[in-house]
C-alpha cells in the first residue's frame, strides 16, 4: 500500500469511529431525557399525593382537637 492509502484508510476509520461514538452518545442522550421526563411525573405525582395526605391529616387533626374540646367543655 502507499503511503497515501494508509491515510485515506486511517482518515476513513476515525471518521467512522467518531460517528459511531455520537451515535452511541445520542442514544444515551434519549435514554436519559426519557428517564428524566418519567421521574418528573413521578415526583408531580408524589407532590400531589402528599398535598392531598397533608390535608387529610390537618382535617383529621382539627376534628380530634375539636371533639377533645367539646368534651372538656362538657
């Protein structure tokens, strides 16, 4: 081979392993965009739950500490 050829052939190969390391990096990119957009419907969700727990437990208290006081008044 000439010297020539090697480097047509060396410039070819890193090209085609630089293109196969942004796909492979794309790939990933998506994957984790994806991973990202699942945990912020999960963290929107327990936010909601918890809002919801929170006022159960506050009208749950409310009503205990009232009972409590109409007892004591009676």
């Amino acid at each position: 081979m000439t010297m020539a050829r090697m480097k047509l052939v060396l410039g070819v190969v890193v090209i085609a392993a630089a293109a196969a390391l942004i796909f492979v990096q794309y790939q990933t990119q998506q994957k984790l965009r994806t991973e990202n957009d699942s945990l912020r419907q999960q963290i929107a969700a327990l936010k909601s739950d918890n809002q919801d727990t929170s006022a159960t437990n506050s009208t749950a208290d409310s009503s205990a500490d009232f009972n409590e006081l109409l007892r004591h008044r009676g």
